[in-house]
C-alpha cells in the first residue's frame, strides 16, 4: 500500500501548549491507495492518529462543496483531489523549485508569504510558525519549509498527469491548508458565513418576478435556461472565493461566487428586476468592475462554473444591452481600452485615462467637474507607473505619441475586432456539445434549441 505524507496548516484557538499557539504545521503519515482522496487521508488522520484534527466534510463525492481546502496551494475540494495525483504535484513542485527554474529562494519568499498567511489567519505569528512543533516533524530542508504554497499554483488541468505508482517512487509532501480569504475557525474548517453567504446574499439570489403571479406554476422553456445552466451547477464550495485575487486586494469586492449566482437570475427569464439588478451591480465600488480578470475562480472551481464568465457576462448587459454608465467608470473605461487596442494594437496607458474619465473630442475640450476630479485622483496611479518603469519612455508619457504596432500587424488587430462584433456569440460554453462546436468554428450563431439537443444527444451517447 503506498504511503502519503501529509503536511496539514493547522490553528487551534483553544490550545494551551506554547508550541501551538497560533497556526502551525504538523506531519502526518497515512497509506491508502493512490486513487483514494486527500480528504480519505485527513480523515484517516482524524481516526486513527490525531481525533482533534478539525475537516469539514459530507458527500465525499464533490456535491456538497463541504471539504473546500487548499492543496498545494490550489483552492479545491479534498474528496475530489487523489492522493496520488496531489503527491505527484507536489514532487514537480519540489523538482521545480530545487531546479530554480521558477520560485523565490532566501527571505523573498518567507517575506512574501508572511502577509498572504496572515490575511487568512488568527495569528500574527503565522509566518514564523513553520515547520511544524510534532512529534511527527516533517524531515523537509528549511528552504522547503520557507517556501510559500500561494506562490505554486496549480489545478486538475494543469497537474503532471502522473500515474499512482510514479507518485508512490516520487512521493512529496502534499501540503493542506484551510481556505483563503476567509478567518480560520479551527485547522481546516473557515468561517464561510462572514466572507462567503454574507455576500451571497448581497446579490438577492431569489427570483423577483414582475406582474400578477401566474395561476400555477411559471412554465419555462428548457430552451430559455441554456444560458443559466453553467451559474446554476455551483455548489457553493467556496474554492473561487478562496483563490480570488481581487478579494486578497480588497476584502469589500463582492466575490465570484455571488457574481455567478447574480447572474443566475439576471439570465433567468421568469426574472423580473434584470436592470435593477445590473444597475446596483454596477454602481457598487465592489461589483462586478472589481474583478481584474485573473482566472484563478476559474482555474479554482470543481464544477466548471467560471465565475469570471459570469462576471463578464454581467458586464455586457449592463453597458451594451442595459446601456448603465456606472459612477465606478467602468463602462467607459472598457470602451476607451477596447478603442485604444483596436486603434494601435498596444495600450496607450496615458491617453487610456483621458478617454476613459473624459471620452472624445468635446470631453477633453470641456471636460467635466468630475472628470477633472477624477484625473486628480488618478495622479497617484501614474507617478506609481512611472516609478516602477512601466511608463518609463516618453510615448507612454504623453497622451497620443503612443506608436502603433509595426508593419502589417495593425491590420490583424483590426480584423479580429471586426470578426469578434461580426460573430457576437454568446453562448454557455458549460452546454455545447459537439454538433455545435463545429458551428462555432465557423463564427456563426447557434440558436439555444439546437445547443439543447446537441447535448442531450452527446449525453446519451
């Protein structure tokens, strides 16, 4: 039976012992077989080696999204992670890291993964509580120990595919830690309610119909809820919540999660408040502009949601179909960054401020009080620019004198913007099946019945 090391993150408030206090790491052996899940190890753990080991768990089939943790860095579900598809990860995040191909060496990574620790944790001593204060230390270098797991990103689709015996010749230590973004109740368990459902519940996730209620019920087409069927798979695990960078940066932001429910019912037909709901979206400081496209809900989520889609999605109801100009700018920041890209094929980053907060001819020549306001406020931002170098050349100094890309390579730029507004699809890639993967090859639309049954037919077989 092939033998798994499991290095669990752990945080016991109600600890007397002084080695225990705040978070710290401890090392745990289990053997099971390498198809058996992360969650299958720490509960080995939890029976027959340490009963105080704290894991949130039901289903153990990734329905309930009750085991979210991070395993090596990664926001998952533990019932879904195999033991030796996490143990074959970890040995390539070892190789790489002693390779020095990628990752931080010395007190770059320690200083770096100080305040990432602290922000999802109780203790302001999480930085200086590795290695572990067991019995059971783990025999892993200092360096090993140093090194950040939020600095190793991966996910199922990225993992090195190997199969239960390579991992069991190549064992490394699988690293396991309470979910980001949220405090730590105890070891692996976080407080959801806070973070997560609060927010939820920000978004009104229940239908709003307008207009009398019907006799019976509200008869749908299954054609109509395509569009909705990718938000309505989540499960509320929280994985997206944890790996979402926007809300590292800014703990107000709304969150992917919430996002995708918001759009679950924006997209509902039997809805009836789409505009109102889009508005407050977009008017909010922490809404559906907050998200800086990051990808890592997506690389995140067990269930193929995409919250970042969703967020997307929002966006382009609200400013081309709802036509909403927000007070956060974003409808027209979007549209001065797009103009700007298809004008010269590289970001113009100064005249970006101009056409976002002053867009066109007349608005620079008489521009608003709170477009003036504005461009004071973003003076900060460019000094910051030019301060790490990234406006450093005179063309990105000066709004205009930016150049455009050389050659004929303009043109290509411009033809893929005219064949992306040419296309226009809008499609719920979560429903697609074959039939209609070719459609979309060819740039052409797919109506929603046709994307029913391609699926169905694709489901049958």
């Amino acid at each position: 039976m092939p033998s798994y090391t499991l290095k669990v993150r752990r945080f016991q408030p109600e600890a007397t012992e002084d080695d225990k206090r705040g978070a710290f790491w401890e090392t745990f052996d289990v053997e099971l077989d390498s198809t058996l899940s992360v969650l299958d190890g720490l509960l080995q753990v939890r029976d027959d080696q340490d009963g105080t080991l704290a894991v949130r768990c039901s289903c153990r089939a990734a329905i309930c999204g009750s085991c979210g943790v991070k395993v090596n860095g990664q926001s998952t579900l533990a019932c879904k992670t195999q033991l030796g598809e996490a143990a074959a990860e970890a040995a390539r995040i070892a190789r790489v890291d002693n390779s020095g191909a990628i990752g931080r060496v010395g007190t770059a990574a320690k200083d770096e993964a100080g305040p990432a620790a602290a922000a999802a944790e109780p203790s302001t001593d999480a930085a200086q509580d590795f290695p572990s204060s067991s019995t059971q230390r783990s025999d892993r270098t200092g360096r090993e120990a140093e090194l950040s797991v939020h600095d190793l990103p991966s996910s199922s689709t990225q993992r090195s595919g190997g199969s239960g015996r390579e991992a069991e010749h190549s064992a490394g230590v699988i690293l396991v830690e309470p979910m980001g973004n949220m405090p730590v109740t105890k070891d692996l368990v976080v407080d959801m309610e806070s973070t997560h459902w609060e927010k939820y519940r920000r978004v009104t996730p229940w239908l709003l119909p307008s207009g009398p209620p019907p006799e019976r019920e509200y008869i749908v087409s299954a054609e109509a809820m395509v569009d909705v069927t990718q938000s309505v798979a989540c499960i509320q695990c929280g994985a997206c919540v944890s790996a979402c960078l926007s809300m590292e940066a800014d703990p107000e932001f709304i969150g992917p999660a919430a996002l995708a429910k918001a759009y679950r019912f924006v997209g509902d037909p039997r809805d009836g408040q789409a505009t109102e709901r889009l508005y407050d979206l977009a008017n909010d400081p922490h809404g559906i502009y907050d998200c800086t496209h990051c990808f890592a809900c997506i690389e995140a989520c067990p269930k193929g949601v995409a919250p970042m889609n969703q967020i997307m999605r929002l966006r382009r109801l609200a400013g081309d179909e709802h036509e909403i100009d927000d007070v956060n700018n974003g409808r027209r920041h979007e549209r001065a960054f797009v103009k700007n890209i298809e004008k010269k094929g590289t970001l113009d980053e100064s005249l970006l401020l101009q056409e976002s907060f002053a867009p066109g001819v007349i608005g620079k020549l008489k521009p608003s009080a709170a477009s003036i306001k504005a461009l004071l406020q973003s003076i900060p931002t460019a000094i910051r620019g030019i301060r790490t170098g990234k406006m450093r050349s005179v063309p990105k100094l000066i709004p205009g004198v930016h150049h455009k890309l050389p050659g004929d390579s303009q043109g290509h730029v411009q033809r893929i913007y005219e064949r992306a507004e040419e296309s226009r699809i809008e499609l719920n890639l979560y429903v697609i099946g074959e039939g209609a993967e070719e459609d979309l090859l060819t740039g052409q639309e797919v109506p929603a019945a046709d994307l029913t049954s391609a699926s169905q037919a694709q489901d049958q077989s």
